[in-house]
C-alpha cells in the first residue's frame, strides 16, 4: 500500500534535497542518502530557507571541533534535532550520544541522573547506578533545558566541563572521561546570571560556540516542506491515504504564526491525517483559529515576558549578523553579502545594523572579539558608506 500527496508544482521544487541527506551534503559535502529510509523520519532537519542554512553553516563550523555548543531557541524549534546533526557529523558519530531534559527531573535526583550513584549511597540505592556523563564517555552528551539545572548543582557541573572528572554520589572513586556537550535552553542565561540565577563561569564555559535557531515564522518558506514531509510520515504511521493538499490548507499553516514552532506543526499534521477523509488533508485548525491567522499572520497565542526574552533575541541577532558580515569580507549587498546569506533585504539588513550599532572597523577585527565586545576601542566607519 503507497502513501502519498500532492502539492502545487511551486511548492515541490527542490523537495528532493529537504531530508537528512540535504543536511548531510551542506555539512559533509556529499550525500548521505541510507538515513531517509528510515521508517521515522519525524526527527529529520528540513527545509531550505536562508536561516535554516546559515544554522547549518554553523553545524559544519563547529562540528568536526569537540568544542562545547549551546543552542539557544524557543521551545519546539528542534534544538535537540541540531545537536543531534552535530553529533552525527562529527569524529564522534559511532560513539555514544546520550540525550537528558534537566528539566523533566526533579532538581533531588538530577545529580545521580548525571553523576550516578554507588550502592547504598542513600536510602533506597540497591544497586550502582551510572550517571549520565559516564554513559556518554568517548561520545556526546546533550543537556537540554540546561537554564533549569539548580545553583548548588552548577558547580559540579563546571568542574566536570573543565576537568574531565568527576565522583558518583557515595564514592571517593575519582573517574575520568572523554565526553563532547552540547546544551541547549529557551531561557535568557545572560539575565539569569545578572539575577544570580545562574553561574557566571558555567555561562561562559557553556557559551563557547553560541547557535542561535530561528523559529518557525522567521523561516515560513520552509512550512510548505515541512507540511509534506509530516503529511508523509503520518500517513504511513496512520494507515492513511492522502493524495491531496488544498490550497486553503497550506495558506493557512503557512499564515499561522506557530508559537509551539515545528512540534506544534507536527502535533497539527497528525490531526489533520486522522480526520483527513477521501485523501485529502483536513484543515486542522478550527473556523476561528482559520480566520485569526488569515488576517493576522504575526498574530501569537501568548505574549513572550519582556524582560525574559528581549536580550536574547537582541544578542543572537548581533551574533549571526556579525557571523554572516565576516564570512562575507563585510559586504553587505550582492549575492555573496551577509544579505543574501541572512535571506534578508539589503535594506533590512542595514537597517537591523544601524539599530543593533553594528558598524565596519577600519582594520580586520576577529569576528570572535566583536561579538564578545560591543563597544571595542577602535576607529570605526559605516559599514553602508
């Protein structure tokens, strides 16, 4: 029994390079072909908008170090699908990568989650546990959610991020390990230390190579594939039969704003399949959701806390915007500008520099030293004279 859909010819072009095998040839430079054919595809990286590829650019920057990545985003972005793509195209790929939410753990049984545990170290310890970092030896460790680990916990974690060792909870055992971390958070950890909710040098020592994953309404030419590849996977998990996608269906996934970003796409897709009926896929939004995102394509379902996010989304801007003025000898316009890397008019572009007091140094500066300092001591002339 086949599974499959239709779209308008101006929404397929180039679906062909959207699946793992797309992201395995921007990092490797070949392609990786035996990763589509696994029977779940959900997990895979797709698209081909301006951000998604400049996020990509970054993956193969720093995946063949074994620096330490944080990936910043909102929840339901895919952060866990980057650091997985960091893992599989880095020295490490045939080691371990061990995966733990800190913020699905209770903060009394986080420590032995990451560290293990010696039997009879507390009550109810029956049997040695190992922890999370000595199961990732040799491998990648992703810490999601890592704006959640509690304070009396950050020290412990630093230790082992600069030493390499550490001690399960009950024993005096020193163990060493060879372990890659990539974190992840949806929180601002820069006002989190500014609060003291956060440890200064763990920040820094996470914060060594910063990726910044744009949300689903900054890429929107990327629903439309992101749309078929779901309809396909929930197809063939459900039993279904779908043939086509409706024009009307695809405006609206396409002017919705996606607060929950591609999870919340995914979790709609899978609706839509079940009450999908005659193969065509089903509007799963309802009359009132339908109109709301027709007439209002930036409309929200929460309003994101001022001082929570605002930091954030100002400093991961100045960082891709310097990233992509580098890579381009800080030409701003033409089609190898930081314009065209960013998918972004030239005119955008030099209006976010101007607000963001992003401007041309007169001599080379290291990309490195702008965005660590704001304000450097140099001579410094417009970068749109």
């Amino acid at each position: 029994m086949y599974h499959w859909f239709r779209l308008d010819e101006a929404h397929v072009c180039g679906l062909e390079k959207v699946y793992w095998g797309y992201v395995m040839e921007s990092v490797n430079g070949h392609s990786s072909t035996k990763d589509v054919c696994a029977e779940d595809k959900s997990e895979e990286i797709i698209g081909n908008s301006a951000p998604l590829k400049f996020v990509l650019t970054e993956v193969q920057r720093v995946a063949p170090t074994d620096s330490t990545v944080l990936v910043l985003g909102e929840t339901g972005a895919g952060k866990e699908v980057i650091a997985e793509a960091i893992h599989k195209t880095s020295a490490r790929r045939d080691r371990p990568f061990i995966k733990l939410n800190c913020a699905a753990i209770p903060f009394d049984l986080l420590e032995s989650e990451l560290f293990g545990y010696e039997k009879g170290a507390f009550t109810g310890a029956f049997a040695q546990k190992v922890g999370r970092f000595e199961m990732a030896d040799t491998g990648t460790l992703f810490l999601d959610e890592i704006g959640d680990i509690p304070l009396a916990l950050q020290p412990k974690l630093l230790r082992v991020l600069q030493e390499k060792e550490f001690e399960r909870l009950g024993s005096g055992k020193t163990h060493r390990i060879n372990v890659r971390l990539v974190a992840a958070t949806h929180r601002n950890l820069e006002e989190m230390v500014a609060r003291q909710q956060f440890r200064s040098d763990l920040y820094y020592r996470l914060n060594v190579f910063p990726i910044m994953l744009p949300p689903l309404r900054e890429r929107r030419e990327d629903i439309a594939l992101l749309v078929s590849h779901f309809v396909e996977v929930f197809a063939r998990r459900i039993g279904r039969w779908i043939c086509n996608i409706p024009k009307e269906t695809l405006d609206a996934f396409t002017s919705y704003s996606w607060p929950g970003n591609v999870r919340e796409l995914q979790n709609l897709i899978e609706r839509a399949v079940i009450l999908s009926e005659k193969g065509v896929l089903a509007n799963p939004f309802s009359t009132s959701d339908a109109k709301q995102a027709g007439a209002n394509p930036t409309h929200t379902n929460f309003v994101v806390p001022h001082s929570a996010e605002e930091g954030t989304f100002r400093d991961s801007q100045r960082t891709v915007i310097l990233r992509a003025l580098d890579a381009s000898g800080w030409m701003v316009g033409g089609p190898r500008g930081a314009a065209a890397r960013l998918g972004l008019k030239r005119t955008t572009l030099i209006s976010k520099m101007k607000k963001l007091g992003i401007s041309r140094p007169l001599q080379q500066v290291d990309v490195a030293e702008l965005i660590g300092n704001h304000e450097p001591h140099r001579s410094w002339q417009s970068a749109v004279d």
